[in-house]
C-alpha cells in the first residue's frame, strides 16, 4: 500500500543570518540600551521582568538600517507567497532586553501580516530558546503518542536565538522565548509587519 503525504495549511517560520552582523549589532547594542536609560520603566506587554520600549523604534534614524533590512526580508516572503504586486509595507518595531531570569509569555500579534525578532545580543546556549505553538488548538486534545517529535506530532517547536539572525513568521503564530539562564541580558528587536495597497 503507497501513502502519499501531503501537508495542509503549513506554519511558515523565515529566517536569515545577516553577514556583517557583529558590526551592526555592536551599534544596535549601544542604541538599545540608551533607549532604556531615557526610559527606565519601558512598556509591559508579554515581557516577564524584562524592558520594553516604546513600538516606535522604526521612526528612529540610528535604527534606519535594520529597519529597512526588516521590511525587505518582509517583501521577499510576500513576493514568494503571491501577495499582490506593489503593495507598501509599513511597520512598529520595539526593542526587548531580557536580563537573567526574564522571559516573553506566549502570545500572538493581531492585526498583522508578520511578526518576528531580530537577535543583537546573548548568550547562547543559555540565554532561552523562541518557541512556536501548534496553532491548531483543536489538536491539544489529543497528543500524539509518538516516541519522537516530527513536523505533524510536535505540540511546540523550539528554535535557538543567535546574534545577527532574524527570525519572520505569521503573527497569528503563538510564541514566547523561554527565561535567561544565562548570565547576560538577551537583547533584541521585535516588529509587526503590515501590507497596504
């Protein structure tokens, strides 16, 4: 008997490591970190005893470079899944500096096409991992008794952080980063993507 396979509705994760990242990130570092002195209390969102900035940083013009980096990796993605031709991508971005024993709770972003993090700073492996969710909430009923996780049985789906990756996925995907285990602060850039005619 042949079984032929064939997925249905797929969870897409994007990702890319940026070559000249160590230089970019070193600035990024230094940005992220004035922002957070001039705002010592940041945002709370899904951040657990970690800061968040203002979702502004992409008004900023010494965050102008990943910014744009951004919103390219976005416009390639739409262009590889047929959205409409000559639409204008616009978006918030925030910076997230997660100290030992912080976390991001799981969540998802509404009202977006994308959603991703930009890593600048961690230390790995320690420093906790992104972590994705099945969202088809119907399947929790049920787990599968399998002995090894796979892209159909897998309830979670973890992804290391790295410095200079950058990690895209659909913002109705439900994620969370696990806490710090690590000794130094886990900074990034988050970002919501949207698409107009």
């Amino acid at each position: 008997m042949e079984l032929k396979a064939q997925a249905l509705f797929p969870s897409v994760v994007w990702s890319t490591l940026f070559d000249d990242h160590t230089t970019l990130n070193k600035e990024l570092l230094a940005r992220a970190y004035e922002l957070r002195n001039k705002d010592p209390s940041g945002v709370s969102r899904t951040n657990i005893a970690g800061w968040q900035s203002n979702n502004t940083i992409q008004q900023l013009p010494e965050f102008a470079l990943i910014n744009r980096r951004i919103l390219q990796a976005c416009e390639r993605i739409a262009e590889s899944q047929y959205f409409i031709p000559g639409l204008t991508f616009d978006h918030q971005a925030w910076v997230n500096i997660s100290p030992p024993g912080a976390s991001n709770q799981i969540h998802y972003h509404a009202n977006c096409y994308f959603s991703g993090v930009y890593y600048i700073s961690l230390d790995a492996p320690k420093c906790g991992s992104l972590f994705f969710r099945d969202p088809r909430t119907a399947s929790r009923m049920m787990p599968f008794p399998a002995t090894k996780q796979t892209p159909f049985t897998a309830s979670e789906v973890r992804m290391p952080p790295e410095p200079g990756r950058l990690y895209i996925f659909p913002g109705w995907l439900e994620h969370g980063v696990e806490v710090n285990q690590s000794d130094s602060d886990r900074v990034g850039i988050s970002f919501n993507v949207v698409a107009r005619p």
